[in-house]
C-alpha cells in the first residue's frame, strides 16, 4: 500500500510480512520484485523479468515443485504468516481452487517420484567416474560411490532404467540375495548381477570394480 510501511509477499496464496527482511525485500533490495505480488514461479525459475513473476505455477517439473516448497517452508519458518491471497488458489471465502488441488497433486507426484529416485539410487548407486586425456575414461565403484554410503562395494555395469531414455552407470551388488528375492526363498549368491536391465561394459572383468569406457 502506498505510503504504508508493510512489506508483503505472497507464495502459492499464502501472504507473508516480510518487513524484517527489508535489506533484501524493500525498495532498492535485491528482491524488491517479489513484494505486493504472487510470483510463485520465479522462485525455482529465476526468471525476474516480468512475464516471470507469475503465480501460474501449472506447468513446473517435478524438482520445481520440491524447490518451491523447500520456499514455502522457508517463509513458514522465518517469517510471520498473515493470510491468503483471493485469487489463483483461494477463493474469497479461503477455500483452496483448483489450481491449489492441482498444486497439491504435483507435490504429491514429485514427492513420491523423489522417494522413489533415492530407493533406486540406494539399490544401484552411481558409478565414480573420471577422463584422462591419455588413459581415457573410466568408471568404478566404492563403499561411497554416488554418495550412497553402503557396506558393499559392487561391480559397474550400464543400467537401462525402464521409461529413461539414457543408461547410466550403476554399482551392482555381486553378493548375496537379489534385492528382489523373496524372504526364505531358494536365492542365488549373484546379488542383483541378474537383474534384466543390467549391461556389461565391454573390455571389462565380469567381477572388476572398474571399467574402462569406450571414448565416443
Ligand atoms: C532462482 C534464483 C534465486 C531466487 C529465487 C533467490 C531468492 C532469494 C530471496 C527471496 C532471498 C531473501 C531471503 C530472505 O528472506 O532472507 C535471497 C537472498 C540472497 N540471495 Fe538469492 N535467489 C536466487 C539466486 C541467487 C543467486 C544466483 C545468488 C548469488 C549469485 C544469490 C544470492 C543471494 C544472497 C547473497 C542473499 C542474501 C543472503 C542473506 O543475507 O542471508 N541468490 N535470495
């Protein structure tokens, strides 16, 4: 409001005073732009420009979705909540819209997508890899590998995730039960090397934990 002191931003309908924040919030602050609206979208897109600071926030990714709500939190958590926005994703009386019902579908895909993400990167997680101009590339697994701290070590191999267009290299574990196996069940001692989607490296030991990588 004009010649009113209040500094104000809303995320997703939800308004926030952000005056304590005025260094970064108020007239001349790096983030001026974000007060007296709704730009939802420019928190993950960074797209400052004014056909970016929109509140459509329809048409984000997944991870866009997890980013903004990692936003949310932060002014939940920093700054004080004083009401919603009747607009996109509430309605006069305060009742969520559509938009707001499809918001929160996307929220719940993406966190359900993520979930599943870290269990395949805990069952087969990524390779070590490196490039040296004169021996060429490698990959190669470690207890750490992937960032997946693990008692195992497992060999490379190229993993053909179902519904992804490219492989990429995973560290299978080559002892002990399939991951797949049923509790008590008759098992091989083969670990999860059976698994279909699974690809040797060419010029590469079946069991060595480091491959060298065709240059391409
Ligand atoms: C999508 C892109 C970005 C968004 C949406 C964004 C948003 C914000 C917001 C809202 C704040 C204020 C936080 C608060 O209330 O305390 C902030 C602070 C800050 N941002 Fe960004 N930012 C982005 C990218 C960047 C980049 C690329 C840099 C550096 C090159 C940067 C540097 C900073 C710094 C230094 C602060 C101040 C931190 C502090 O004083 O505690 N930001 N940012």
């Amino acid at each position: 409001m004009k010649g009113s002191k209040g500094l104000y931003l809303a995320i997703l309908g939800r308004v926030f005073d952000v005056s304590k924040g005025r260094k970064h919030y108020g007239p001349g602050g790096g983030y001026h732009f974000f007060t007296g609206r709704d730009a939802s979208r420019a928190f993950v897109t960074g797209n400052f420009k004014p056909d970016g600071l929109t509140d459509d926030v329809s048409k984000l990714t997944p991870q866009d979705i997890l980013g903004l709500e990692e936003w949310i939190q932060f002014y939940e958590k920093d700054y004080k909540y004083v009401g919603k926005v009747s607009g996109r994703f509430y309605t006069k009386d305060g009742k969520p819209t559509k938009a707001w019902l499809n918001y929160e579908a996307d929220l719940k895909h993406a966190k359900k997508m993520k979930s599943k993400e870290e269990a395949d990167s805990a069952r087969f997680p990524p390779c070590n890899s490196e490039w040296k101009q004169d021996v060429g590339g490698r990959v190669w697994c470690s207890k750490m590998s992937g960032g997946i701290s693990r008692d195992w070590v497992g060999v490379p191999r190229m993993y053909h995730q179902p519904g992804k267009n490219n492989a990429r290299c995973a560290c299978v574990r080559n002892t002990g039960p399939p991951s797949d196996a049923k509790p008590n069940s008759a098992h091989s001692n083969r670990g999860d090397l059976d698994n279909p989607n699974m690809k040797e490296y060419a010029n590469c030991r079946v069991d060595s934990e480091s491959c060298p990588i065709a240059d391409n």
